[in-house]
C-alpha cells in the first residue's frame, strides 16, 4: 500500500515538477513568478498540514470526489511536485549549453532540441537526486494514517490499540521500512548505474 | 470571516509558540549533539564509527512518524515516565541529531585533503588543526545544509499533532472543525509556518555570506 501511494503520487508529482521547471527555465515573467510561488511556499509548509488542507478542506467548496486514499495521493502529488521541481530546474540548468548549440547546428527545430537533446539528459542528471526524492516520499507515506489510510503505521497503530504491544509492534514496523527503503535504494543505485551520467 | 479569525487569534498564538518553543529546543539540541556524532563519525574509532553509522542509517531509513510513535508509547510502555512535550522533544532530537551529524561529516568531508596536510605539514596539533583549518571553511559549507535541516525539524514538529500535542498544526485542527472554516484556518496556519521557515532559509543565506571565504 504505501509502495503504491509513493509511485502514483510520484508519477503526479514528476509531471507537476517537469511543468513547473519548464515555467522556471523557460516561461514568461507571471509564469515564472507563479511556479517560482508555489515551489517555494510548498516547500516550506508541513506535508501534514497539506493534507489536512486537501482531506478536510477541498470537500467544502464542491470538491466531494476525494476519499481519504486520493486526497493523500493529491497532497503527497502537490508536496513532491515542489520537490521534484527543484530537482529537474537544476537539471535543465546543468545541460551543457554546447549540446544545445549542436542540436541548433544539426537544424533541430527548438521542440525537437527539447525532445531528443535536453530532456534525456535531464534525466541522466537528475536520477540520483530522484531516487532521494523518491526514498523519502516512501516514509512521507506513514503520514496517511493521519487520515486513516490503510497503510503500515496506520496498520501498526490497530495492532497496538487491539494488543498493547507497542515495542514489538513499531520495532517490527521500523524494520519493515528499514529493508524496504535499502532494497529501494538498491534497486535505483543499479538504476544509475545504467543509465546515470559520468561526471 | 475576520471576526472569526479575531476570535481564535489566541488560541492560534498558543499552538505558534509551543511550535516555536519545540522548534527551538529540537534545533539546538540537534545541533549540539549533531556536532558530536558528526566529528566521532569523521575522527571517531572503529566501532564508535560503526556504532554512530548504524544509529544514522536507521534514523534516516524509518519514517520519522514511526520514530515519534515509538518514543511517545514504547518508553512508557518501557516503565519510563515522561511528559509528552519531553518525548516530543527527545523524538524530534534523535531524527534531528542524525540529520546535523551527516551535514557536518559531509562539510568537513569535502575540504581538500591538501588543508589537512598542509596543516600538519606546518607542525599544527590535532585540536589546532580543527579549530583553525578546518572549521572555519566547514561551517560556510554546513550553513545551507544546516537551515535545510532547521527547516525540516520545524515542519517535522507539525507531526507531534499526532501525539496530542497541541502545537499550531493541532490548534489549527481544533479550530477548523469547530468553525467549519478549514480552508481559512489551514491556509493561516500555512502563511504562519512560511514565514517561520522563509525567514529561517534568509538568516542562514545571510550567515552563509558572512562567513563564506572567497574560494
């Protein structure tokens, strides 16, 4: 469950971060100013307080649609969209401006430039970065139990109102996340591996 | 809607500064002990070096909310009595302490070995080495890192809601579900932690100026 929440609001939060990088590297003044706005104000507010935010506020204006399990994937989109904007500005920065100008010279239109030059190599660069990001939106996952979300800690925490044994109960539970966020770091580092870039 | 703001103003006060006080307890206790750890894990022995990397690895590999839950319930559970705001504290101090103590093992990790040898090379002891080689270079490098890290506690100290501990994010609660104002509320709530943290990421940028040396 939480490894599903992380990925879905991963893959949400990725596309809201490429936009908003996109708005800071290459969009207008107001454009800038608003991606530049929502980057820095969500980074510096709790995660909780925006899912409280989305859980018990959108479905007061009109927004009924969100249970608990999508209102948690929309604030955990929204907090690591914020994240992961940084994350791919600083990577569309760190593409060497040569390789753009050789895109230009070998008559690439500017999308295509984009598409076959910039954005593959966004990725290369960023995928260390995106691994950090995606460890810990897998531990900012145990936040969903604050909205009852059927998820480890909130699994953790029936057990231990039913049973009373707290010390086996969150020491099983810390371990669980302990393998999980090793065999997670496992996994990307061979990711990198692969595919990341040698600098 | 402004009537209703005036009249919970103090209730929100009450949640800001127990935010701020446990805030400000975490960061300093964190910085303290994370300076410790930190050197022990760069010039420590073996097994302190071990002992201190399994302890840092694991802090940072499990949920901090399942850090809290496990101090707030396991100690008493334990026979320990404590007060909530002391578990609070001492929680938030374990995740930060492991937080401070990699920031300054990464500092002092990327001066050039060259300052080190060079220093020894001129006859300094080792304290004398610290004090004035490599510390003054570190910290301009630890400062950005160190007010990421005060940033996260301040946030991370809006999870205590969950223990019952009524700081600004529970105060915010309590008042959102007596109102039926949630959006209001929250979004105070959320202009109060920004300023907090903005002007935490300001000071350190100024800090990191004031000591950076041209290099």
């Amino acid at each position: 469950m939480g490894l599903g929440l992380a990925l879905l609001s991963l893959a949400i939060g990725c596309v809201i971060g490429i936009l908003a990088a996109f708005a800071r590297v290459y969009g207008g003044r107001p454009i800038k100013a608003v991606a530049t706005a929502y980057t820095e104000f969500v980074r510096n507010i709790p995660l909780l307080l925006i899912i409280y935010f989305v859980f018990y506020g959108l479905g007061l204006i009109g927004l009924h649609l969100l249970n608990n399990i999508w209102s948690f994937v929309l604030a955990l989109a929204i907090y690591s969209g914020a994240y992961l904007s940084e994350v791919f500005r600083a990577g569309m920065m760190s593409v060497p401006e040569g390789l753009i100008e050789a895109g230009k010279a070998i008559g690439l239109t500017p999308r295509k430039t984009m598409q076959f030059v910039t954005l593959p190599m966004t990725f290369r660069i960023v995928l260390p970065s995106l691994s950090n990001t995606f460890i810990s939106l897998f531990k900012d996952t145990s936040l969903a139990a604050a909205i009852s979300v059927p998820e480890l800690t909130y699994g953790a925490m029936v057990i231990n109102t039913n049973t009373w044994r707290i010390l086996e109960v969150y020491t099983t539970v810390a371990i669980m996340y302990l393998i999980t966020c090793y065999v997670l770091a496992g996994l990307l580092r061979l990711l990198e591996k692969k595919y990341a870039m040698v600098r | 809607m402004l009537d209703l703001l005036l009249q919970n103003a103090h209730l929100i006060w009450r949640g800001l500064s127990v935010t701020l006080e446990t805030s400000a307890w975490v960061i300093a206790a964190a910085s303290v002990s994370g300076l410790f750890t930190g050197l022990a894990l760069l010039y420590g022995p073996l097994p302190l070096r071990l002992l201190i990397r399994v302890y840092v690895d694991t802090v940072r590999g499990i949920p901090l909310l399942v850090l809290i839950f496990s101090v707030f319930y396991g100690l008493p559970a334990m026979g320990m009595q404590i007060s909530a705001f002391v578990a609070a504290v001492l929680a938030l101090s374990v995740f930060g302490t492991a937080h401070v103590s990699e920031v300054v093992r990464g500092a002092v990790d990327s001066i050039p070995d060259g300052q080190t040898e060079a220093a020894k090379a001129i006859g300094l002891t080792f304290y004398k080495r610290l004090r004035y080689v490599i510390f003054p270079q570190a910290l301009a490098r630890a400062i950005p890192p160190w007010t990421n890290t005060a940033v996260e506690l301040v946030k991370a100290s809006s999870l205590l809601a969950l223990v019952s501990i009524i700081d600004l994010l529970y105060s915010t609660e309590q008042i959102a579900a007596r109102t039926r104002e949630p959006l209001l509320f929250y979004g105070v709530a959320a202009i109060l932690y920004f300023s907090i943290n903005y002007s935490l990421s300001l000071v350190g940028a100024r800090v990191e100026k004031r000591f950076r040396y041209s290099s």
